[in-house]
C-alpha cells in the first residue's frame, strides 16, 4: 500500500496509506468525499446550530407529549424516550452555551494582554483561521 500523495491544511503530507490502485487516502480522494458527503469542504453551514431546536421548541415537545401522554394518546415508552432525547438536547445546548462564554471570556482575556482591541484581535485570527481556547 503507498502513501497518500495529498498535502494537509498545515503544508504536511497526509501520513495515511492508499487503497491497492489509488493515490489518495479516502479522507483525500476527491471521488470518495463527493460521493459520501457533498457538503464537505464548503465549510460551516450558515446560522447558528441552535436553530435546529431551540429550547422553547423542546419544551413545547415536552408540553404536547405530556398531554398526549395524559390523554393515553402516546405510549408510556415513547413518552419516556422523547423526554430523555428532550433533556440530552438540552444539555447539550447549555453546554454550547458556556464553551461559547468560555472563549468570550479567553478573547477578551488574551486581546487585553495584547492591548488590542477584542474585535482586532477576531480580526487577526480569523485572517490566520486560528482560535482562542
């Protein structure tokens, strides 16, 4: 099996070792990645991940599922699997929340530091696609 003959995003030659008759690992094969996910390489979708399902709109699932559950017009089981997905939803969205205060907090941190402005210092990384963490 050869070496991949793709370069990664930092300049470095891909490391990982090709299917017998090709050149490129599946990760870098051009046909392999449209294929399996056209989306890729366009970067992250527009909007916000929270607007998949905000909080609000669990707590109206929760609402609706509790009167269909009082009313014996959803299973109990259901019910008690909607309801966990519904709290593992919302966990999840309040962890986003504070990873996000979290590296507010660093930016302004580090840009203070610098004695730059916090919104240069965006600037700066956004240029260099670098984060703060």
């Amino acid at each position: 099996m050869a070496q991949c003959q793709a370069t990664n995003k930092d300049g470095t030659p891909c490391k990982a070792r090709c299917a017998p008759g090709k050149t490129f690992c599946s990760f870098h094969d051009p046909v392999i990645q449209t294929k399996t996910n056209p989306a890729r390489g366009r970067g992250r979708p527009k909007g916000n991940k929270k607007d998949i399902m905000k909080i609000k709109d669990i707590l109206k699932l929760l609402q609706i599922t509790i009167k269909k559950l009082e009313k014996d017009k959803i299973d109990t089981k259901k019910a008690h699997e909607i309801g966990f997905l519904a709290s593992t939803m919302i966990r999840a969205l309040e962890s986003d929340t504070a990873a996000n205060e979290i590296y507010d907090e660093n930016m302004e941190k580090t840009a203070k530091e610098m004695g730059i402005k916090t919104e240069d210092l965006r600037a700066k990384l956004q240029a260099k696609k670098l984060k703060v963490v």
